[in-house]
C-alpha cells in the first residue's frame, strides 16, 4: 500500500506541476495530446489483456505445485505469443505515427512533437508487451515487496529525467512519453533479472510453445478484454471524441478539466483494496449476512471519504483552476470538471461493489452490460456533437447522464441478484453516502462566504477546515455507534498498527 502510495503520489505530482507550464509554453491543445497517447495505450491493451491477465495464475500454480514443465508450457507460449502481438502491432503503430494528422485533428506547429510523443508511447507499449511474462515472477514467488520497490525506483528515475529535460531544454511533449519509455525499459529488464534470479527454472525454449496453452488462456481472460473495452468507451475515448468531433483545442480543455477527476478516481482504487479480500474471505466461509454488512458498510465509508474531495472541490473548483492553470477559461474548466465529478458521488459510493460480480465469479453479464453502455455513451457524444449546438460540452454531458443512470440502476440490482438478496438492498447505503457530500457541500458553502481562497496557502487551508468540519458531521450522519467504533479499529489496522 506504501509502495502504491508513493507511486500515485509521484505520478500525480508529475502531472500536477507539469501541467500549467505546458499549457503556459506549448498551449492547451499540447496537454490534450498527452492524456491522448496514454489513452491510445488502453484501446491497444483490449487485444492484449485477454492472454496476459491471466498467465501470472497459471504460471504461480504450476510452479508451487513442482510442475516446471507445465510452468515452462504457459510461459514460453505467452512470450511467443506476446512476441507475435508486438510484431503484428508495429504496423498500426506505425501508421498511427505516420498519419496522425489524419486520425486526428494536430496543429501545424505540433505536428512533428505529436509524432515523436506517440512514437515514443507506442515504443513503450512494445517493450511492456515484449517483456509482460517476467512480470509475473513476484506473483509467483511471493516477492511483491520486490516489485514494489522496482516500482518506486521507475517513478523517481522518470521525475529525475522529466525534471531534468524540461529545466535544461526547450519544452517538447514527448518528454513525457520518452521518460515513460525509458521506465518500462528499466522495468522490464528488472524483471528479466528476477526472473533468471528467483525462477531459474523458467527458461526460454521455443520447444514448449502451445498453441492450446495461448487458447487456454485466452478463453479464461476473455471476459477481461470485454471490461476492458467498456472501459476504454466509458473513460478513455472522450479526449479522442473531443478532438475529433470538436477540436485539438477543446480536448486540451477537457483533458485539463478531467485531471482531478483522475486523481480522485485513482485514489477510489486504492481504497477499495482494502475491502476487498474481507469479501472474498466470507463468500468463501458461505457467511452470508456479514458479508452483506460489510458490503454495506463500505458503500458507507467509500460515501464518506468521497465526500471529502468531491464536496469540496464541487464549490472551490473555480478557485483551483484560477491559481493552477491562470489564464484559462476557468468557467468552462469547472463546468466539464463538475460534470465529470458529480456522478462520482454515486460511482464513488458504490466502487466496492463492483467487486462482488468477481467475488462470485458472474462477470460475463455486467461486462456485456458495461459494453452497450459504452456504446449507447459514445454514440450519443456522437448525435449531440453533430446534430445540437453543444459542441464542447457533448462529451462531459452524455458521461454524466449515462454515469448516472448505469450506476443508480444495473450496478446496485445486480449486485444484489449475484447475492440473492432484495434488489433494493444497497439503496439505503448509496443514499446515505451521497447525503455525506451534501453535507460537505454546505460546509464548504458556508466557508467560502465567510473566507474566500485566492492563494494556494489559503486554499489549503480551506480545504483543511472544510474536511475537519464536514468529515466530524458525517461521522454521525452516516455511520451508527457500531459503525463509527468498526471504522476506528480499520483506521488503527491499516495505518497505525502496521507501522
């Protein structure tokens, strides 16, 4: 969770400071196309995640169960197979980079950055599949703590060399994508060496490739793809949307206006671990009701630390984008943040629950689900970009209302379905959840008439305030004294005890 932790931070950071100098030196169109080659990267792992989500299983059971043979099978046929992935991918990629300007709406003058910046993120996506199986070697070895540690290592290597490029040379947005490169390089080495270190037995022999092991494999990660593209469709085609249909500069702006709503949708994924083992755990032990209860419970912890960012940021959005990015519309900027963070408070809430499709292993509706909605997503991007007059606020608008919609109704029902419980029963916690953001919305109201923020120390400070007083409330607003004294001793395991 450390290791995590400072990772997150690193990267957020990164982004966090870099951020306004590349809009101040390169433009807002620039940071568009930086969010959009990390983008393009996700819609490429939907042909890859299907044999490499699952290959660190299967490779960890036959190894602890002394079948080196099996072991060698699953991975010599992984990495010939990835091998084959990279060669057949070069070909887009390629053209990808060739032709950019036509996929795509690129300034003139950014033309050749935007080229090398996707070259450099396509490369890095070569070498990441190229090297993918001897990742797996901290999964089967129990050795996490390693791959922690190599992780850490990259962030700082990538801020030192990031760092370094834009004080001492003329800014340029592959930088980005370079650094990025030069990590997954490092990386995938590391790994190589741990392999060899850690598993000796796990040799490179072109004689054990099975093409019924890559079948194998692919038809148990397959429903992993299909999340994957409902992923891509939900999150990660709006910036290309936006570009397309409305323009380089409007991407940036909205590429801009979904930074922090990326950071609070990184921090959701780290909470969410915390809960989920205690699921499996009591699925497992068949204890129905207690897993219900602490189901329930941590839609109510999710609701309330949530509440926390997006109350906040709901009111103080404005001030934020002033002081970060000046210059900027700012109004524009908080209308699509705002549209993009809202939903949350109901996604927020309920991240935990998405978990329970997995726990009880019936993931193949909700992926088929999340699917059309993607679908129903994009196309309605699609209708309202061409045919009203919304133009830059198409793609924020169809987020929010089809955001919404899924996760107030299939999310919620079905979970209660795979549980076999009424399907109104997480109803209850959901709403006490959002009414903790509600509450920190007033507060946050009511502070900034009496002090306004128009520096980054007193925004700070601001935020501070607001989250003492709003987080002492929904202590009593949304949790029960049993409640209240289970969340201390969750507090006190996971961040006090384990120092």
């Amino acid at each position: 969770m450390i290791a995590n932790i400072v990772a997150f931070i690193v990267q957020f950071g990164i982004n966090f400071v870099l951020t306004p100098y590349i809009v101040r030196t390169l433009g807002s169109e620039a940071y568009g196309f930086i969010q959009l080659s990390n983008n393009v990267i996700s819609w490429i792992t939907i042909l890859t995640v299907a044999l490499n989500s699952m290959s660190g299983r299967f490779i960890c059971i036959e190894i602890n169960r002394q079948n080196t043979e099996k072991a060698k099978e699953y991975f010599n046929s992984v990495l010939i197979a990835n091998t084959v992935l990279a060669l057949v991918l070069m070909i887009p990629s390629i053209l990808l980079v060739v032709f950019a300007n036509k996929v795509m709406n690129v300034p003139a003058h950014l033309l050749s950055d935007v080229q090398i910046m996707f070259a450099f993120a396509l490369i890095g996506m070569e070498v990441q599949l190229l090297l993918n199986v001897f990742a797996t070697v901290y999964y089967t070895t129990n050795r996490v703590d390693i791959q922690a540690k190599r992780n850490i290592e990259g962030n700082i290597l990538r801020a030192v060399v990031l760092v370094s490029l834009f004080a001492s040379l003329p800014a340029r947005m592959w930088y980005v994508t370079g650094t990025m490169m030069l990590v997954y390089l490092y990386l995938g080495l590391a790994d190589v060496y741990y392999t060899k270190k850690l598993t000796p037995q796990l040799t490179i022999d072109t004689h054990y490739f099975s093409s019924g092991t890559v079948k194998e494999l692919l038809s148990s990660g397959v429903w992993n793809s299909v999340n994957q593209l409902s992923m891509v469709l939900l999150t990660s085609l709006d910036i290309y949307l936006m570009n397309v249909l409305v323009g380089a500069k409007a991407a940036g702006e909205y590429s801009m206006a979904k930074t922090l709503p990326n950071f609070i949708q990184s921090f959701v994924g780290v909470m969410v671990s915390v809960f989920i083992p205690q699921f499996t755990i009591l699925y497992a032990q068949k204890k129905k009701r207690a897993l219900l209860e602490n189901i329930n419970f941590s839609v109510k912890v999710m609701g309330y630390v949530m509440a926390f960012p997006i109350g906040f940021l709901i009111i103080f959005a404005p001030d934020f984008f002033r002081l970060w990015v000046p210059g900027q519309n700012v109004a524009v900027l908080q209308g699509m943040s705002l549209l993009t963070i809202i939903p949350m408070i109901v996604t927020g809430s309920i991240n935990t629950i998405y978990n329970v499709y997995t726990v009880t292993n019936k993931l193949k509706i909700p992926a088929i689900v999340w699917v059309v909605f993607g679908f129903l997503q994009v196309l309605t991007v699609i209708v309202l970009a061409q045919f009203t007059p919304l133009g830059i606020w198409s793609v924020p608008l169809s987020s929010f209302v089809w955001g919404l919609f899924r996760n107030l109704t299939f999310t919620p029902v079905y979970a209660a379905h795979c549980l076999e419980v009424h399907w109104s029963t997480f109803y209850k916690a959901i709403i006490r959840g959002c009414l903790c953001t509600a509450v920190m919305v007033a507060v946050s109201v009511v502070y900034q008439y009496i002090l306004p923020s128009n520096s980054w120390i007193l925004l700070v400070v601001a935020g501070v305030a607001c989250c003492v007083i709003g987080g002492t409330i929904n202590l009593f607003v949304v949790f029960n004294t049993t409640e209240r004294s289970k969340l201390g001793q969750l507090l006190f395991t996971k961040f006090i005890k384990s120092k």
